[in-house]
C-alpha cells in the first residue's frame, strides 16, 4: 500500500474518531471537551487563570463559539448536531486542503 494511501486512511479513522471527544463529555457529565477550556473552565480547574492566556484570550474568538450558531448556545447536544457537522466539515476542509498544499510543495521541491 502506498504511503499517501495510508495518510488518507488515517485521516479518515480521525475524521471518524473526532466526535468521541465531544460526545464523551456529555454522555459522562464531565463539563467541556478536554483542551477546549475557556478562561472560566481554567479559572475552576487551577485556580488561576496565567497571566498569558488573560492577556491573549480576547484576540481570537472562535467562529462557532460552542458549536452554536446564534440563539442555539443553551440547546442540548442533539439540537447542537448541525453546528457540530459544520465545524467539523469546515476543519477537515482545512486539513485537507493544508495536506494537498505541503504535498505540492514537497513534490515541486523534488
């Protein structure tokens, strides 16, 4: 098997493994996906929110805050669900247009 063709399986099983990690929050109760903590979650689970993270939070905020379009930020999970399919769609999209994009420049500096 080639090694591109092992690249696109692998980003297919991730593709596919992804909403494990939104989903298992919510089914086990245990708060926001781990690593996708705001200054709140951070500030409840240290203690203290560094010194950096207050200082750059407010640079960047994310296009689909919670996987919520507009008037939905309170809804349950499964009224999330289209929210949660347009991020995902939109991320891979990302990555799979950065993989084409090293690969061209990789095969033009051969």
């Amino acid at each position: 098997m080639k090694t591109i063709a092992k690249l696109w399986i692998g980003l297919g099983v991730l593709v596919l493994l992804s909403p494990l990690g939104l989903l298992f929050p919510e089914h086990f109760k245990a708060g926001a996906a781990w690593g996708e903590w705001g200054t709140e979650e951070i500030q409840k689970l240290i203690g203290y929110i560094p010194q950096g993270l207050a200082k750059f939070s407010s640079l960047w905020s994310a296009p689909l805050p919670d996987y919520a379009f507009k008037g939905q930020e309170g809804a349950g999970l499964s009224a999330l669900s289209l929210g949660y399919i347009v991020s995902a769609l939109i991320g891979i999209l990302i990555v799979v247009a950065l993989v084409f994009l090293i690969a061209k420049l990789l095969i033009k500096n051969k």
